[in-house]
C-alpha cells in the first residue's frame, strides 16, 4: 500500500444493554464482522467481562451506568463520536417492571403498578433511547446510518400482566416510526425478536421451563441482516425476518 492508498476505518456501533442476553449477542455478531463498539449497561461486573471478551476482536470502549442518567448518555454518545462516529445505535437496555419494589408482582397488573416504578419503566424504555438517539443523530446522520430499537410482542398484543412493559414499547415503537419519516437518510427499525433464552424473560415467567426458546445468539446474526440488505425501515419480527429470503428487501 502506497501513501495515497488508505482503508476506511471500521464503522462504529453504539449498543446498550450489552451486558448480557440480546444485546451482548448483537454486540459479539458485530464484533466479528469488523465493528468497532461502544457498550454500555447497569451492572459493571457483567459489562467488564463482555468487555474482555469483545476486545480481543475488536477495538471497545465498555461505560457502565444507566442510560437514564443524562450524563452517562452523554459520554456514551462522545465515545461513539472518539472511534469516529456512529453509523449504528442498537437501542436495546430495558425495564420489566422499573424500579421493582421490593414485594411486587414481576409483571403487576396495571391497577396495581406502583406509579413511581411505572414512571421509571417509560423512562428506561422509551424516554431514554429517544434521549439518547438525539444526542448520536449528528454522527448517523454523517454516515448514513441505522437505529435499530428493540421492542416486543407485548406492545401491539393486550396481555394481562404486561400492560406496563407493553405500553413503554409502543411509545417506542411510534417514536420509531415517526423518527423513520423525520429522518429519511437514516435506516429506523424496531424489532420484536420474539421470546428468547434471556433472564428477563426467566423472571417474567418464574417457575417456567424457557429451555425451548432460541438463545440470543441464534437471533443476533438474523438482526444483522437488516444492516446487510440495507432493509427498508419499518417494525418487523424477527421470526419473520427468518423465514423471508434477503432477496428484495433492500431500497427505500
């Protein structure tokens, strides 16, 4: 290679929740196909170790904190621009049932569902990924990017139990959706990956045997086809997703 030859650097990837379960699996599929990442979650022992491993893949900045936390988003969002800007934002960290006061149900019914965890439930699930997607759009915005934002079955279907986790990702879906008309250079998919072999899903079902559900690595690759195929933005199930040939669905 001659002085005037030069490689692009590696695209950047901004995934939170990437502690454990799906988004550790999105940001382990990234990884092996060359992203660089900045991962974040809540409990800094897990994310050390996600740390660890991904690093000896790929370059990694590991911020442990809450992406409620104004502050913490802003570093997340100045580490992403440090690696050279964002081209992807996987919106992934979640609440089950907020701040889970001690002696409630998993999964309260909405008539019981004490109102200050109701309110951080909305805010880890809905009002920070949007807060967070304002501060990168600056960054996907220069590079074309994607949003990728996780929802779930439980924001378009009426089950008894899920009424606060359902409603927390249907404003995220409509926000989704209105973010893919406002932002029309941009890919915007929210994603229900269906039931998976993850802790949240355990401790929504305790008791349950979710030995048959597919783990998380098994969905991670079927989400990084959107970016491949540069999939039009929209809501899709992951199901779906891997029952349809790649063919066709590139193009806006």
């Amino acid at each position: 290679m001659n002085a005037a030859q030069h490689t692009d650097p590696a695209p950047v990837a901004l995934v939170t929740g990437a502690s454990r379960g799906l988004g550790l699996a999105l940001a382990h599929a990234l990884a092996a196909e060359g992203w660089q990442l900045v991962i974040t979650a809540r409990g800094a022992a897990e994310l050390a170790e996600a740390e660890t491993a991904l690093a000896a893949v790929t370059k990694v900045v590991a911020l442990p904190g809450s992406i409620v936390d104004d502050d913490h988003r802003a570093h997340l969002a100045e580490a992403a621009e440090g690696l050279g800007g964002a081209s992807l934002l996987v919106n992934n960290a979640g609440s089950l049932n907020g701040a889970a006061t001690p002696g409630t149900e998993p999964l309260p019914r909405l008539a019981d569902f004490p109102l200050p965890d109701l309110l951080e439930l909305f805010e880890v699930n809905a009002l920070a990924p949007i807060a967070l997607t304002q501060l990168v759009l600056p960054q996907l915005r220069a590079h074309s990017g994607a949003v990728l934002n996780i929802s779930s079955d439980a924001a378009v279907e009426p089950y008894p139990g899920w009424g606060g986790y359902g409603a927390s990702k249907a404003a995220l879906d409509l926000a989704t959706a209105v973010l893919d008309r406002e932002e029309t250079q941009l890919r915007v998919w929210a994603i229900d990956p269906g039931n998976m072999r993850t802790r949240m899903l355990q401790e929504a079902s305790p008791g349950e045997d979710i030995s048959g559900e597919p783990l998380p690595a098994q969905v991670a690759p079927v989400l990084l086809g959107l970016l491949r195929d540069r999939t039009p933005s929209g809501r899709y199930r992951a199901e779906d997703l891997a029952a349809a040939p790649a063919a066709g669905r590139g193009g806006r």
